[in-house]
C-alpha cells in the first residue's frame, strides 16, 4: 500500500508478499488509523480488518494477521 508512513505508520508496515502481524497494542492504532482513512483508500477491506480486530479483542493472545503471498 502506497501510503504516508507519518500519518499511517501501522498501515504502511502492510507488505503484499510478507507476513504482517498486529498484537493487543498495536491493534487501536490500527483501527485509529483506519478512522482517518482518506474516501478513496477505504473499501470493503476496511470493515474486513476491522471485523478481524473485533474477533482478535474477543480473548488473549489473539493478533490480527496478514498473510502475504
């Protein structure tokens, strides 16, 4: 994703062809970072991640994983 690492630190660290996990705490910047998303880079995607987050907050050491090719 082709995106400001200043302002989207969490989702530029998104890489389509390597593994990218979120833990407990990176999981609310993640999810802030989606709430500041720009129209046109939202998407279904976005309700996808959020909905992996809710189903990560539901135990303990749960991530949110992003497998790359």
């Amino acid at each position: 994703m082709d995106i400001d690492r200043a302002h989207f630190p969490m989702l530029a660290g998104l890489c389509p062809y390597a593994d990218t996990v979120f833990n407990s705490w990176q999981r609310p910047m993640l999810l802030e970072e989606l709430d500041r998303l720009p129209a046109e880079r939202s998407g279904p995607w976005v309700d996808r991640v959020r909905a992996m987050c809710r189903t990560a907050e539901e135990g303990s050491h749960r991530y949110v994983w992003f497998v790359g090719d």
